[in-house]
C-alpha cells in the first residue's frame, strides 16, 4: 500500500522523504491556506516547489478552486500544464463529473475528491477517474462506517474491472490505515503525524529502554 502524505508544507512533505515513505502528496485548499501563498502565481510556484520533492511515478493531487464548469476546466487545465506530477483533484459535484470525463478524454490525470458513497465513487470511475479519495474520517465524525465504504468501493470496482484507485482519504488514527492495508486498497493520505503514530508500542519502549540498560550495566 501507498502512503501519500496530506499537506502543502515543504518540510513535512522532506521530512517524509527523510523517513523513506513518501509515495506522494495531497493537497486541498485548506492545506495551501496555511502556507505562505497568498496569490495564484505563488500558490502555482508552490505546487512547482513540491513536484520537485517527488520521485520516480510519485504525484501530487492538486484541487481545482472553481465550480464552473468552464472555470474547472481552465483551472484543471493550467494546473496540469505546471508540472508532469500534478493530478487535478475535482470535487465529486455534476459539474465535477463532467470535467472529470473532459480531463480523462485529454488524458489529465484526476483525483475525485469529497466522496462519500459508494454511488459517488461510481460516478468518477464511470467518468475516468484515476483516483478516488473517501473520506474515511468524515464519516466516523457523523456515526457512519467510513472503512464499510472502503470495502463497498472496492467490492464495486473488482465487479467491473475499473482501473480507478482507492485512495483513502480523511484519515484520523493509526487503526485507518491498518485497517485500509487488510482491505487492500492502493494507497491512503494523512497527516505525517498519524504515520509516526504507527512506530508507537510500549512493549517496543519498554524493551528498547530494557536493552539499553543491560548493556550499560555489562560494560561498567
């Protein structure tokens, strides 16, 4: 399984290259909001800066702002131009549809985001998307099965052979990603916080901390 990491930060995005797990990168407009871009030039040279982190087939979903379909479509379009690595994430909305079916005619790779349902994910890799991302998280937040989509998505897409990934989204806790590997999906995004969260075990701290101790008390 993939881990793409979820951010716009430049130094989580080396931090994760650093640890060796880096297979991507997500990006939504709420992630940009926080970095030091305050235009669309600077946000475009943004998006540059982090294509040039990646590696080998590693990619970055960057998400249209517009709900238009002719302004996605100009949006999608510019986007893909800045960059081989660049996804163009789209919104699962009609509009979003249709400018996902344009951009696989032209052969721009897309990211559909926001969805919820199964019936959603249908819809983009109806229309030719490359991934789709479930919000995992998000549905937990509201007493729904998150991981229960997961597992319908992909039940639905081995039915029909769709090439779409599942990249799964919205992720809160180690036990997500866990949980998403015995599933078998192609990749999921987080936090690198929640990555790290993975290394964590008391019986790891408790016999590191053992170890280290024996070894002081046999060299003394």
């Amino acid at each position: 399984m993939k881990f793409f990491i979820d951010t716009a930060n430049l130094k989580e995005i080396d931090e994760a290259r650093s640890l060796g797990i880096l297979d991507g990168v997500t990006t939504n407009p709420s992630l940009i909001s926080k970095e030091s871009v305050s235009n669309q030039k600077e946000i475009h040279k943004h998006y540059i800066s982090i294509c040039k982190r990646l590696e080998n087939d590693e990619n970055i979903s960057a998400e249209v702002i517009s709900s238009d379909y002719d302004d996605m479509i100009q949006e999608g379009e510019k986007l893909s131009l800045l960059h081989p690595r660049i996804v163009v994430k789209v919104p699962i909305t009609k509009n979003g549809i249709k400018a996902i079916k344009h951009f696989s005619n032209k052969k721009i790779k897309t990211n559909c985001t926001l969805v919820f349902s199964t019936g959603q994910a249908l819809l983009a890799a109806k229309a030719g998307a490359n991934y789709v991302s479930p919000f995992i998280g998000r549905l937990d937040d509201i007493s729904h099965n998150g991981l229960g989509l997961i597992r319908e998505i992909k039940n639905v897409y081995e039915n029909y052979h769709f090439k779409t990934k599942i990249l799964g989204a919205s992720i809160r806790h180690p036990l997500h990603i866990i949980e998403c590997s015995k599933i078998g999906i192609h990749a999921v995004t987080s936090p690198i916080s929640v990555v790290y969260s993975l290394l964590n075990h008391p019986l790891t701290d408790i016999g590191l901390e053992k170890f280290i101790k024996d070894f002081h008390k046999k060299i003394k």
